[in-house]
C-alpha cells in the first residue's frame, strides 16, 4: 500500500509515509479513512514521510491536496505539519503547499530528514503548551 499511516494517541501525532509511486487517488483514499478513523483525535501534528516515494505530483495535484484537506477540515483538525522529503525536485514542488496548507495546519515546514522533523514537531508541541498555560517570551527570564 502505497500510502500508510499510524497514529499515535499519546503523543497526538499522525506519521504518514507514502512509497513508490503513489497516485493521487491513493492519496484522496488515505484522506478518507483517516475521516472515517475511529483512532483518529483533534489537534494531530503530521510527520509525513516522503523519502520513500517515487512519484512526483504536479502542481495542480499539490494544490488539489489543499483542496481535499479543506473538505475534511470541519473533521479533522491538525496541528503541525512536518513534510520530509529528500529529492530535490519533490521538495521544490512541495513548496508550492506550503502556501494553501497553511489555512488548514498551525504551521507546515518541509525536512531533509526525520530526525529534523521529529525535533521541530517536538518543539512545535512544546510551545504551544507554553502558549496555553498563558507563556510570554517576556517571561522567560523573570524569577
């Protein structure tokens, strides 16, 4: 299966990886049963894994995908997005989602590696606790 993913409850995050060459169906698809989750919880961080894939989407399939996360919006909402993505031409293009995806994440960044991505995730998750708990930069350094 070209597309899979796993969600982890306790850390509320959602790891998708995608291998091969993955169609947009298939991507449409994995969007659809992640609505239909009976696991899935609000407010997942997304580390989605694309060093794996062979395909390369155009344009118009990168922006589709903003448009599929829109209908599924009202769902599923997320929290950050972390996208890695070794290849060069796969990252060039996935610049073009940063843009559209940004209505429907916190905040979206693309990673040359997991690790990276996994610690910007982390740091993601840790200062939007502080943000709730009323946290201000100015604080930092009060006693």
């Amino acid at each position: 299966m070209p597309v899979t993913y796993t969600i982890d409850t306790k850390e509320k995050t959602i790891r998708t990886s995608c291998d091969g060459m993955v169609t947009f169906a298939e991507v449409v698809d994995h969007f659809r049963q992640l609505e239909h989750d009976p696991n899935r919880i609000d407010g997942l961080d997304v580390l989605l894994d694309l060093t794996g894939t062979s395909s390369l989407p155009e344009t118009g399939q990168i922006l589709a995908v903003a448009d599929e996360l829109k209908k599924i919006h009202e769902k599923v909402q997320f929290g950050a997005c972390a996208i890695v993505a070794t290849r060069e031409a796969l990252v060039g293009v996935l610049k073009t989602f940063e843009i559209p995806a940004q209505r429907y994440f916190h905040v979206v960044r693309i990673f040359r590696s997991t690790a990276e991505a996994e610690t910007w995730l982390a740091s993601q998750k840790h200062l939007r606790i502080a943000v709730s708990r009323g946290f201000k930069a100015r604080d930092a350094g009060t006693t």
